[in-house]
C-alpha cells in the first residue's frame, strides 16, 4: 500500500533528500516540499498515474525552482486507503516537514486528511475528491479538480431539454456520488423530469450486471451513471447487458467517459453524451499544447485527474511566487483563494469563501476522431460554481 518513493520521482527525491542531509540546515531551507498523496496502485490507480505524469510536465515547462525555493516533490501511494492517506499524511507533515500536501484521489481520503491540515497549518491542494463539502472540512483545503454537482445539474438540464423523460440513476454509494445522484435528481424533477428509481452500488463492487438489470427492467429513457474513474468495465457491462439496444442511453458527469480509459472502451460507447470540465479533445491552443507535451512522455491520455493535477501544480508555484518564497501556510491559502487562470480545460478561478473552483462545464458527445474515441464538446456553460455550497 505504502508505495514510498516511485519511479524517476524516486531519484528526483532521493538526489533532494541527499542533498539536505550532507548541506545541512540552509538547504533544507532553500527547499519547498510538496507532498503528493495519490493512489498509484488499485482499483484508482488511474488517478495516480495521471496526476504524477501531470506534475512531471508542470515541471518540465517551468523549472523546479520558484522564489529562489527547489521544489521538491514526495510521492505516496495510498492505494484510495483513507487510513492510509491519513498515516501518510502524518508522516509527511512531522517527518518530512512538507510545505504542501497535493493530491487525495477520493472524497474519503480527503476527510481523513482534513484535520492533520487544519491543526498543523499546511495548505492541502484538492485534485480528486468530488463531494461538495471537502473543502469545508478544513479552512486549508482548495481545490482545482471538481465537484460532483458541478456536472450532474448540467446533465440534468440537458436531459430535461432533449426528450429524456424518465430516468434511472445509478451510482457508487459513498458521497461524491450520493451528491452526484441528489443534484441530478433534483434539478431533473424541477425541470419536469420523472427519477423512477435510485440504485447504489456498492463501492467495491466489479460486478455491475444485477444492477444493470434492474435498470433495464424500469425501460427507462436513459440512466444516469456515476462511477468513479477508472471502471473502464462499467461502461462494458452496459453494452453487453444490451442496455444501449433496448434503447435506453447514457448519460452522466464525465467519469464515465474518463479519457485515461475511452481506448479500451467498445465503438457502442459512441453518441454518450456527458457533461465535465475536461475533455483531452479540448479545442484551446493551450490544451493541444498540453496533450502534445503529456503524451510525448507517456503512452496514455491526459483525463480530467490530469488536469486537475497541473493546475493544482501552478496554483502551488503561483501562490509561492506571490508570496516571495518565505511563506506560512496561511500566506499561502490566503494568496491562492483569489487565484484565476487560464488552463488548459479553459478559465478556472478559486472561490475565495469556499477555495473550491469555479469553471467551465462542458457537454460533450462521444465520437470518433483521428482514429481514436474522444469526448467532443458541443456546448459551454461558464463559470460554474459548486452548486450544493453555493445555496448554503
Ligand atoms: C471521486 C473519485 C473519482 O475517481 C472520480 O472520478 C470522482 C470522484 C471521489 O472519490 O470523490
């Protein structure tokens, strides 16, 4: 579980490690340590492998020096263990003296780490948990991924708007998509929509086929699913469970149409439309930059973990700049709660109440394009905030 140091991170660390140890105090000084806890193995194991290759083109474009600070970055793998996250966590703000942690590739493993964050004063860059109160769990948590209600109200409007009348939802039951099923049935209610059932999975589940079933037995007009990234099977049962001929379509926030896993899915997939804020078909200068320099370096797509990942990164970057490099923890937050760029996804700015993001949401269709399968945008909703905290 414990995956220590990893691959070329490996020797980036252990050169940093070695180097403070024979230096001595200064060096530790001159160093900014991030502490990226993700799962690199399991069943999210995607989610690791995205963000870590984000980070590595981060620093390929922009140096691994910010304020006259070496930025050193201390990679974990907590195979989605919340337990394990929080030990990790632990370790790395007591032994390692982090400055920051990144990551938390599930909503459970950024509530384990939430108090560790607030009592020691360390800023806690959000990447992959999607329920809508993980930033409220810690007045040092931001986050530059998503939420859950961001996509699902999107899809909802959708939904209502092009002859989908019925619905059945399912999702994996923990919170990202209980938030995931809640705002989509809601907001598809208040637009006239019918929900008439509401399935959740167990989250371990591999095995989607009885719950396929009693989906296909309501003849729904389409089922709205959620499961978390990197279930490349889920989308597979649905076609073998003959779902797609019995008319029923697919619908969803965009982690069912996950880019890291779109190649290994089958042609039937083709026509789902979604809704998300990254697509790697993304049409902006910035992202084909970004896809250019991402898959010069790996065989696999940049997915919207990716994503979140790189701009966590200049957030980070950004935020120590600004502050000139002698920062607290406090400073910090402070400077990244007012940040707004330009990503490859698009325009994303940080909410300075909630330090949750603001961006973009796309709905994109399933297609076919220079020979592989892609999520391509067709319509844009901007500047969309969480819409659970929003109202609170
Ligand atoms: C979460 C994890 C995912 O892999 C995903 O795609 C969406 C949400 C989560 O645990 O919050």
């Amino acid at each position: 579980m414990r995956g220590g140091v990893i691959g070329l991170w490996g020797s980036i660390i252990v050169l940093v490690a070695f180097a403070v140890g024979g230096l001595g105090r200064a060096a530790a000084e001159d160093t900014f340590k991030i502490g990226l806890i993700v799962p690199m193995t399991g069943r999210q194991a995607s989610t690791g492998r995205e963000i870590s290759a984000a980070f590595k083109v981060y620093m390929q474009q922009h140096g691994v020096t910010v304020a006259g600070k070496r930025i050193s970055i201390i990679v974990r793998d907590d195979g989605a263990v919340p337990d394990a996250t929080k030990r990790l966590a632990q370790e790395l703000i007591v032994h390692d003296k982090v400055n920051v942690i990144a990551g938390f590739g599930t909503t459970p493993s950024a509530y384990a780490v939430a108090p560790l964050l607030t009592e020691a004063k360390v800023p806690g860059v959000v990447m992959g948990a999607g329920a809508s109160d993980v930033t409220s769990r810690s007045p040092f948590m931001l986050r530059t991924g998503f939420t859950m209600a961001q996509s699902s109200v999107v899809m909802a409007d959708w939904a209502a708007q092009n002859a989908i009348k019925t619905v059945v939802t399912i999702v994996s039951d923990y919170a990202p998509g209980i938030d995931a099923q809640n705002s989509f049935t809601s907001r598809f209610i208040g637009a006239g929509g019918k929900v008439l059932d509401e399935i959740r999975v167990p989250l371990t589940s591999v095995d989607f086929s009885p719950f396929l079933q009693q989906a296909r037995e309501g003849a729904p007009d389409a089922a709205f699913i959620f499961v978390p990234s990197g279930q490349v099977m889920f989308m597979n049962q649905f076609v073998e469970r003959g779902l797609d001929r019995a008319g029923i379509k697919i619908i969803g926030p965009g982690d069912i149409t996950d880019d890291d896993q779109l190649p290994a899915m089958r042609d039937q997939v083709i026509g789902t439309v979604t809704a998300h804020m990254y697509s790697a078909a993304h049409p902006s200068a910035l992202n084909r930059e970004y896809v250019a320099a991402f898959e010069r370096d790996n065989d696999f797509r940049p997915n919207f973990m990716s994503v979140a990942g790189y701009d966590g990164m200049h957030l980070i970057y950004e935020a120590l700049r600004q502050a000139g490099g002698n920062a607290t923890g406090d400073t910090l937050v402070e400077i990244m709660r007012n940040a707004k760029w330009e990503s490859p996804r698009g325009p994303i700015s940080i909410d300075p109440r909630t330090r949750d993001i603001v961006q973009n949401i796309y709905l994109r269709r399933v297609e076919r394009q220079g020979g592989g399968l892609y999520n391509v945008e067709f319509a844009t909703f901007e500047a969309v905030k969480d819409p659970v905290t929003e109202i609170k």
